[in-house]
C-alpha cells in the first residue's frame, strides 16, 4: 500500500512540475529481476540524469514552477462557490471556490486556493525557495486537486476563443470558438452579493441552466465556459440543482492573469472529455500496477474505490 | 403547389427578416480609440427594466443590435468597464455611435463570504480577528461570540446544541476535556482561527468508518506565537469588607512537537476556578463510590447570579499539563492539577412543602466549605492509520469539609460534613483495521474509594446525630468489536462487553440515636455481559442507519451483612436501537434515534436503612427491592448551517417513556424530611425540547443568537400516604445581540433570558398548580477610544416573581478602566456599585417550592497589574 500512496501523491500533485522524479518513482515501483534489468538499461541511457538524482536531494532542488506569461490585467475578480453533486455516488463535492479573472482581452477561470497559493509563492519569491519549502506553502491553502473540473479555462475574447486545461497526470489542452450561448432574458430579479441581478435562461451541452448576471458589471463573462450575456454572471444554477455556482466576492481587479507554459498534450473537447469519465469512473484502470500485490496477496485495485466523484459541467 | 408553397414560405421569411430591423454603431473612448466587448441594451420606452435586444461589440468596436418586430424607438444604454454608461432614445433603423468617458468610479466591493467564516467539507473556521474586539480578555469572550457556538454557564461548549466530544490545540489534545484551562486563558490575540471539526472522529483508523454526530474544536496560534512562551502573570490588590488580593501566572508553550500549559492562581475576589479543573468530556466517570457524592460542594440552591457575586472564598489552583509528541502518530500526556477552594455562604432558605398539610421549614445558613481536589493524569497514546492505542491512567483525589451553622424553627443546630474520596482508573483502547476486517478493544479498571465520610449534628433540645458513611467500588469494563465490510454499504459486526462492578457500603448512626436502627452494610457484585450485533447501512456520505439489537445477560449477587440476607438475581434481556442519520444537503443534517431499553438498579435498591445527609434529611436508597423499568426513548435532531450567509440552526428534541416498579415516597414533618422507595407501578413521561438558532449579519458585523428550551416532566410521587401526579414544566428562552459600533470603538453584547416554570400536583380530590417566572438580563458596553485603553460597564438585572408583575427585582452595576501599555496592563474593576446585600430567588425542587436569600458581597473594587510575556 505504501507504493501505491507514494505513487498517488508524487504522480498526482508534484509529478507535472518535476518530470525527473517520475524516474525514481518508476525505480520504487518496479521490483521484479526482470524489471531491474531492464531498468539498468534504462539507466545506462540516463546514466547522467540519474546519478545527479542520487547525489542532490529531491526536496532542496531549488523550486522551479513552470514559466507564467502575462497575457492580460484583471479588471474585476469574482470569487464562486461551486457546488456539485454525484447523483450516483450520492454525495456532494464539499463547497470549493473558483476565482474569474476578468480583464480587457482575456479572463481566466480557475481555483481559488490555487490562486492563493501561488499568489503566496510569488510574494516570497520563486527563486528564494526549494521545492519543501514550496510545497508546504502550497499545502497551507489546502490546495486540493480537483478532477472532472478544468484547471484553467482561458476565454480569448480578441480571437473569441476558449482554451481549457485539464489535467489526468499530464496536461491536455484544447481550443475551441467561443460558443454562442442562446440566452432567453426573463423578467425575475434578484439580488447577488447586494447588486441587482436578472435572471437568464439557456440550454448549454445538455443540461438547462438558470443565470443571474447584473447590469452594474457591464462584463460579459461568467465561470466556466458561461458567457455571452449584456452584463456579469454571478449565480448560476442547472435545472436539476446538481450545480450550483454562487458569487461570494467581487472586487476591483489589480493582478496579472497569466497562463502557464506547461508541456500539455494537445486534444480535443471531446477527447478529453472521454479521458476524463474514464478517470473517473474507473481511476484504477488507468493506472498500470499489475506489478504491485497487497502483503495479503490480494490485487489492491479491489481495495480502490471504483468511482470517483464524476459530474461534469457539461453533459455532451 | 410546390412553388406556391415556396412562395408563401418567403414571403413569412420576408416578413421575419424585415421585423428584425436594426440599429448599428460604433463604441469608441473619447480619444475615438474602439472599445471591444461593450454592452448595449435595448429597453422598450414603456418599461426602464425590460431588455427587449442587446449586444456586445467586436474587437472593432462595432455593434449591430437586432430589435423585435414591432419596435420603432427604443432606449440604448451603452456601457463599458471604467466608463461612464449612455444611455439616448434611437429610432430604428438608425445609426448611433458612442463616444464614452472614462470614469473613476470603482465597483462596489463586496465579500459575503467575509474571511469570518469559510467551510470546507465538515471543517469549518472561523476567523477570530473578525470577531474580537478590544473589550476581550480571553478566548472564551471570543467562542461565546461565535455563531453556532453556545457556551453554558456551567462552562461546557456546545455546537449546534451539541457538547464538543475534543478540544485541540494545533490538532493536539493535550487537556482532554479540562478545555477551559485553555480558553479561560489565552489571549485571543494569540490566535489566527478556530476550526469546528463536524462530525468528529478522533482515530484516524475509524474515519470514514464509525461517524460520529457530535464536533470537536481545534485552535489555531498565529505562526510568530508558535514554538514561543506565551502567558502572563497577574497580581492586584483591592479593597470591599476587607482587603482582598489576586495573583494569576499562566504559561503556554505551543511547539511543533511539544505543548506546555502551567497555571498557579490564587485569590478571595469571588472567582473560583471550579470551571478550569472540570473535566467537561469525562471519559471516565472518575470516583465512583456511592456515598462519594452524598454532600453538596456549593451553596444550596441554583442561583441565576453568578457564584461570584456571593462567595466569599479563598481560592488556590494549580495545574501543569505538557504534551509530547514522539514521533508524527505517538504523544505522551501528563496532567498534573491541585485545586483548593475554601467558601463562606450565607443564606437563608425557606422551603414550602406541597402536598395534603402544607408545611414551611426555615433556616439561617451560615455556610463553610473547603474542598481539595487532586488530579494526575498520563496518558500514551498512538493513533495512526491502520491502528489506534491508548493508555491512559488516572489518579484522583477529592476532599470535602462542610461546617455549618443554622438557625432554624426548631433551633439553632451546628452541623459538619466530610467527604474523603479517592479513584484511580486506568484506560486501555485498541483499534485494529486490516483489510475489510475492524477489531476494537477497550478496557477500563477503576478503583474508587471513600474511606472517611461523616456527617455530625448538634441540635437544640435533641439528641446529636452522628452518621457515618464508607464505601469502596470497584469497576471493570471490557470491551470488544469485530466489524466486517461486505461492500460499500453495509457494514455489519458484533459488540461485546463485559461489565463488573463490586460495591461495598456501610452507613452507621452513632450511638447517641440507640432507639433507631439504622446501619447498612451490604456489598455485592453486579456483572452485566452484553453482545450487540448490528447492520449498518452507509451510502456516500448522505444517509447512514444502524440497527443495534444487544442481548444482556446480567447477573447480581448483593450480601447485607447486618441482616445476614443474600439477594441474587440472573436474567438475559433484549434491546433494541435505530439510529439514522441523513443529510439532505450541504451543512444540513437529520438524525433519528429511538430505542427501547430495560432499566435495572443496582446495590442501592438494599440498603435499606435510613442515612442522615443532613441534620433534617433523612434518607432511604432502596427498599429491598430490586428497580425495574422499561423505557422508551425517541429523540429527533436536525442541525443546519450556511458559513456563507452566517446562519446556523438546531432544533432537537426528545420524547422518554418510562415504567418503574417503585415509587418515591416523600415525607415531611415539622423536624424532619425523609425519602423513601416503595412498590408501586410508576409512569412517566419526559419531553424536552431544545432549539438554537444564530447568525452573524455580515454587513453590520452583528451575531445575533437565539436559545430556546423546554422540560416538561410527568410522573408520580407519594406523600404523607396520598398518590400524587406531578408535573414540572421549565421553559427558557435566551436572545443575545451583539455588536460592534463606530469603527470597532464601541462593543455591546446585550442578553435577555426568561425562564419559566411550571409546577402541578393533582390527585384525584385535590389539584395544585403553581408558576414562577424570572427575568434575566444583561448589558456589557465597552469603550475602546485607543487600543491602549478601555472603559467598561457591566449591568445586570435579576427580576424574579410568583405572581404576574409582582417580581422581586434585583440590579446590579459593574464598571472599570484598563490601560495597556506595550506588555503591561493596568486594571481598575469596580464590582457591586449599587452596593446591593440581598439577592432572592425562587425556584421548584420536585414538588416543593424553595426560597433562597443570598448575601452577597459589597462594593468593592481591586487594582491589578498584568504583565504579558
């Protein structure tokens, strides 16, 4: 069991950022002769690679995030609070919040506690840190993963484009048109966070959507791909209530948006889509540890839990 | 046909594309620079809030909105972020170009989530910089203001109306349930957060697995306050009656790996420091013999002001507590505490009995009390993922000295009472999980003994009393469970216990009452084998029911020495007990629980002969007749909260069916009261009620907190040979409102409560109803003009009545300044400026009406100095 938790932890939070440590992941996993051998070989080739590993310790290797690229300046920030629910699984996602980040030509979409914690780094100074000191500031913010959501979805309003980041133990990215919402205005009011808002309706990738956007924030944006309305989204409810998205902050915009220069797999909305529900629905067969026995003898993919929380925002 | 068909389809589409007449334009800024993404809005001229068409303009600043059919005019509101917004009246079919100015004018700010509270799955925090203000002294002034929160006057923390089942530091439990060592203690400044753990299990091993309902408190230091000592040390002088003196040293050292708190605290100012030394989660019960508890430590009756306002005391406390962690999942405890608490009360009582001959006792109380209490505890415990160990062991202590002078309507008696106690316990838990398979372990010994009790009276034209009283108990619980998975919803398993408990009693009156014959001495054991299978059903982490069927078997064996008789009695019987808990949605939670049990007594049921606690109150434990009962219970709880919105809710309630085959037989006369058990079918009924409701308003920065609950009480009684049913009904109702005025410089925290209560003797000639109100109120209002000084005022009033408007009223005023300079702190408090010296209240014991007159002390005031480390 202690493979596997070392494997989850390591491949599911720091592996995107440190590809070098994959190998000495790969090295605790595979225990077989035959695997050693070919694992020799293999370390004939990055002979290099490896013994610089063996000498410097993974932990005091100065922290080196991918490259950030400013593309905009926010002009207005909206924190949500997103709640979901897995009708199968019968449970709800506890709240998490998503930060939108609004500017003149681009607005990003993504998690809060990310934000935070990498506003946390920066202001010490990325190059002050080594990659311990990183992760704990990153584990202050309760910085947890979220699957079956993007990480980024970056709305390109010159180009009117949408690119979203997704990430399955690797990045996969894809672009698409902005797509055309057909909202239907109604006449109900309310009020969000104190701004007078109206309610809109829409169909949008196979679920009905209720949306309240306010004229004071002559913005048309919202969270995710939401967006296309005279005025900002700040709630945002599916007729089966299995999402809801509420604004819980709005403020002044004074920081950077930038997007991360990832290595990321290029794909499409419906190819990742379909990675995705795989993940999901079945997390332990898209991890090869046919390796690996239980001290039970027993195969620890029984002992994995078959589904993980899966509802996305989009249906189709 | 076709072509016509085709011909009518363009002219419909004709007509469409006609409607659809337009308005088209340019937004540009007034260097004539196109805006991108502006919004324009079409609204009809009848209505100022329907949009009928909008739009949005290309990265060339162009904008072509598509009105109705219909439409001749309409108003365009042209707007962009940063710029002042147009609005103009456009007929259509025209061409409109906008030219905005920038503005300065920056968007309204809103946090509704303010950072005073955030959830994340069942942890919820709360930010303790948005709720202190300058007028706190401890942390406990801050929990009491938190909403969700309730701190009783007995000092237990309840959340959501439940008691908190663990107290953290840092995540680490170094006080067990002696919480308010810390919270009386520390300076909010010291700390950033407080975490409310929902649904709280403290091993790890047993997460996700066994859910608990109730939730445990954690709090967190400010980073620069960990790994430094922390405290202060208090000392003041002051004057009222006589002189009077305080001195107070607490020490916090909050580590990594390493945790210390040291109080030494003395003083005769009235405050005592009983709510520090109680062990508020009791895990074990501590001294268990039978004549422990027989004396009272405190002034007689309850009274609605606090015990500070008539204690004249001399109070000494000491406690050391530390905390080792030895590696991440293993800690060592050790809990050393000595208290000494030596009260004067005076009081007058005045009893009214009801029932056929109504009869009144009165006394003069001149009351002193010394009680000594030693704790010392350790404790090992490892909890990591796959197991749970934990040994803990416990010493203990208690030491009870009464002297008592009474004047009463049958002369002047001088009576003394004393209690020596001591227990030792010992703990051991054991959690195993591997696999689908659980195994628990539990195992407590305790040894309890009361070597030394008396109770010796001298009264005026009778012979003196001279009752003494030992016991000795020993106590074994050991307990087993294996739980198996059979698949992601059930669980199912059994529960074993083995209960033993040996009993020892002996009560003898002294040779002065040779015509009474009145010595007990009995002793026996009970054990009591229980095996509880149950079914559990869990599905995500919404609904979750247990189903409990224990099957006992329970054998009892008692011996009364005096009388040379043996009482044996072996018997299975059967439980049962559902419990369901569902949430509904997030930060909401439903739980049912209902049971049916049997009720059996133990050793007390045979002793026999009366025992004397006091000089008129004459007692009999049992009547040689084994207790029985059966009993049913349902109690209903729903709990909801939004952290976003600050709204928190509990409403609980419980419903008791109870059956006896014995009856409490009260009877009085003009010398003395005695209480007695006979056979007779007995039933009662027990409802209580209980709702807590709190929110904080997020704009204003105002908690406002709601208290409510009710007892209602049927049961049956005898007196003077009559039957009786009584019915006691209290119900009590707390509002609270506190607030923050002119940028934090002024705090209010004001507090009303009404209780009422209810009495009803019927039989079948007679019927007797009575009620008593009392009106409780407070106003604490502090003035902070700078952070270094603060003006403070503390009114109270106490308004209590038998009959509507008639009410005895009592007012209190409390006042004081404080000036803080960097670590030092000076303190003028100023207690009782009314100089009030009575405070009376009512209240119903049973069936009998009590008045109580309390002496309190004067004015008095006490200038103190506090330096902060």
């Amino acid at each position: 069991m202690t493979c596997l938790y070392t494997f989850n932890i390591l491949s599911l939070s720091d592996l995107q950022f440190h590809c070098k440590s994959e190998i000495r992941v790969t090295l605790y996993l595979l225990k077989s002769l035959m695997n050693r051998i070919l694992i020799f070989l293999f370390c004939m080739i990055l002979s290099g690679q490896c013994f610089s590993q063996e000498i410097t310790d993974y932990w005091s290797l100065p922290y080196n995030p991918p490259k950030q690229v400013v593309i905009d300046k926010s002009k207005v920030e909206v924190i949500y609070e997103h709640l979901a629910i897995d009708p199968v699984l019968d449970t709800f996602d506890p709240d998490n919040c998503l930060i939108l980040q609004t500017g003149d030509f681009y607005s990003k979409f993504w998690e809060y506690e990310y934000f935070r914690s990498d506003s946390a780094l920066a202001a010490y100074g990325h190059e002050k840190l080594d990659r311990r000191m990183a992760h704990n500031i990153h584990k202050q913010y309760e910085h947890s993963h979220r699957y079956g959501y993007p990480k980024f979805i970056i709305k390109d309003y010159k180009e009117n484009k949408i690119k979203e980041k997704y990430y399955v133990s690797g990045f996969y990215v894809f672009s698409e048109d902005t797509p055309t919402i057909s909202w239907e205005l109604t006449e109900e009011m309310d009020s969000i966070c104190g701004y007078p808002c109206i309610k809109a309706h829409a169909d949008f990738c196979g679920r009905k959507w209720d949306a309240w956007f306010t004229n004071d924030i002559p913005l048309s944006d919202g969270p995710f791909r939401f967006q296309g309305l005279p005025g900002l989204i700040l709630k945002m409810e599916s007729e089966d209530k299995e999402h809801r998205l509420t604004a819980i902050s709005i403020r002044n915009g004074h920081n950077d948006i930038y997007e991360e220069k990832t290595d990321d797999y290029k794909t499409t909305r419906e190819r990742c889509r379909k990675l995705y529900e795989n993940f999901q629905l079945n997390p332990a067969g898209t991890i090869d540890i046919s390796n690996i026995k239980q001290a039970d003898g027993s195969d620890p993919r029984s002992h994995m839990q078959t589904r993980l929380f899966y509802n996305p925002i989009e249906l189709e | 046909m076709r072509f016509l068909l085709l011909f009518i389809f363009l002219c419909a589409l004709q007509g469409q594309v006609q409607a659809q007449q337009n308005v088209t334009g340019k937004v540009t800024d007034a260097q004539g620079a196109p805006l991108p993404r502006a919004v324009l809005k079409a609204y009809s001229l009848t209505s100022a809030t329907k949009i009928i068409a909008y739009a949005l303009t290309d990265s060339k600043g162009d904008y072509e909105l598509k009105l109705p059919q219909g439409t001749t005019q309409a108003n365009v509101n042209c707007s962009y972020m940063g710029f002042e917004s147009q609005t103009v009246k456009i007929a259509i079919g025209t061409r409109k170009d906008f030219r905005l100015k920038e503005s300065n004018q920056q968007l309204k700010e809103v946090v509704v989530k303010a950072p005073s509270m955030r959830s994340h799955g069942d942890t919820l925090t709360y930010n303790v910089a948005q709720f202190k203000s300058g007028a706190d002294r401890t942390l406990l002034d801050v929990i009491k203001k938190l909403p969700g929160i309730t701190v009783e006057t007995t000092g237990t923390i309840r959340y959501q109306n439940e008691p908190i089942n663990k107290f953290y530091i840092e995540d680490m439990d170094m006080l067990g349930g002696r919480y308010n060592l810390a919270t009386n203690n520390i300076n909010p400044d010291d700390i950033a957060s407080i975490n409310v753990y929902e649904n709280h299990q403290a091993q790890k091993v047993l997460k996700d697995f066994v859910m608990s309902d109730k939730a445990a408190l954690n709090i967190k230091l400010k980073a620069n306050r960990k790994s430094i000592p922390l405290g202060n040390l208090m000392l003041g002088a002051g004057w009222g009656d006589h002189m009077n003196y305080m001195a107070e040293l607490f020490s916090m050292l909050i580590a990594a790996n390493r945790q210390q708190i040291t109080t030494a605290k003395t003083n005769d100012f009235g405050k005592s420091y009983a709510l520090e030394m109680t062990d508020y989660l009791q895990e074990n019960a501590g001294i268990k013999t039978m004549v422990s508890s027989a004396f009272g430590t405190e002034s007689a009756g309850t009274a609605d002001v606090p015990e500070n306002r008539f204690n004249d005391n001399h109070s000494y406390a000491f406690s050391n507590n530390a905390l080792y962690r030895i590696s991440n999942d293993d800690q060592l405890r050790v809990n050393l505490s000595y208290m000494q608490q030596r009260s004067h009360f005076e009081q007058n009582s005045q009893i009214h009995y009801n029932g056929m001959s109504s009869l009144e006792h009165r006394e003069d109380n001149h009351r002193k009390g010394t009680q000594h209490q030693v704790g010392i505890t350790g404790q090992y415990e490892r909890n990591a993922q796959s197991v749970y160990l934990r040994n803990q062991f416990q010493l203990k202590a208690d030491l009870l000295r009464n002297e008592q002078q009474l004047e009463t309507n049958n002369g002047n008696v001088n009576q003394h009472q004393r209690m020596d106690s001591y227990g030792l316990t010992n703990t051991l838990n054991l959690t195993t999980r591997r696999g689908n398979h659980m195994f628990q372990f539990y195992s407590l010994v305790s040894l309890s003994n009361s070597p030394k009790g008396f109770m010796e009276a001298e009264m005026e034209g009778a012979n003196p009393l001279l009752q003494n009283m030992k016991g000795a108990n020993f106590y074994t619980r050991e307990q087993t469970s294996f739980t198996r998975v059979l698949n992601t919803y059930w669980h199912t398993g059994v529960q074993m216990r083995l209960e033993a408990n040996y009993d020892w009693v002996k009560t003898n009156l002294d040779e002065y009452q040779p015509q009474l014959n009145a010595e007990n001495q009995v002793q026996g054991y009970k054990a009591d084998l229980r095996m509880a299978p149950f079914l559990e059903y869990k599905s995500g982490n919404r609904l979750e029911a247990t189903l409990t069927v224990p099957v006992y078997y329970k054998a009892q064996r008692y011996t009364d020495k005096i009388e040379h008789l043996t009482f044996a009695d072996n018997r299975p019987y059967l439980e049962a007990n559902v419990d369901v808990s569902y949430k509904p949605a997030a930060g909401s939670s439903l739980n049912i629980m209902a049971g049916l049990s049997q009720t059996y007594g133990d050793m007390k049921s045979f002793i026999k002969n009366p025992v004397f606690l006091s000089y008129r109150m004459q007692q009999i434990w049992g009547s040689g007749k084994l207790s029985e009962g059966k009993m049913f219970m349902i109690s209903p709880r729903y709990s909801y909260r939004n952290a976003l919105l600050g709204n928190f809710l509990s409403i609980s309630g419980q419903y008791i069916h109870g059956k006896n085959n014995l009856m409490t037989v009260s009877d009085v006369d003009a010398s003395k009261e005695s209480s007695t058990l006979v056979a007779r079918d007995n039933t009662s009924n027990q409802w209580t009620g209980r709702l807590s409701a709190s929110k904080k308003l997020m704009d204003l920065g105002m908690t406002l907190k709601l208290d409510g609950s009710s007892t209602y009480l049927m049961s049956n009684m005898m007196r003077q040979q009559m039957a009786y049913q009584t019915r006691n009904m209290i119900y009590s109702v707390r509002g609270e409102i506190i607030n923050d005025y002119f940028q934090n410089k002024l705090h209010s925290d004001l507090a009303v409560t009404y209780t009422g209560r209810a009495l009803k003797m019927t039989t079948n000639t007679l019927e007797n109803k009575q009620t008593i109100e009392n009106w409780t109120g407070s106003m604490r209002v502090s003035y902070t003009p700078t952070d270094a000084l603060e003006f403070y005022a503390n009114a109270y009033m106490y308004w209590t009545g038998q009959e509507k408007g008639a009410f005895k009223r009592a007012n209190y005023l409390d006042g004081g300044i404080r000036w803080k300079r960097k670590n030092v702190e000076w303190e003028l408090a100023l207690k009782n400026l009314t100089d009030s010296r009575t405070y009376e209240t009512h209240t119903y014991v049973g069936t009998d009406a009590y008045r109580y007159i309390y002496h309190l002390r004067p004015l008095e005031g006490l200038l103190s100095v506090k330096f902060k480390l």
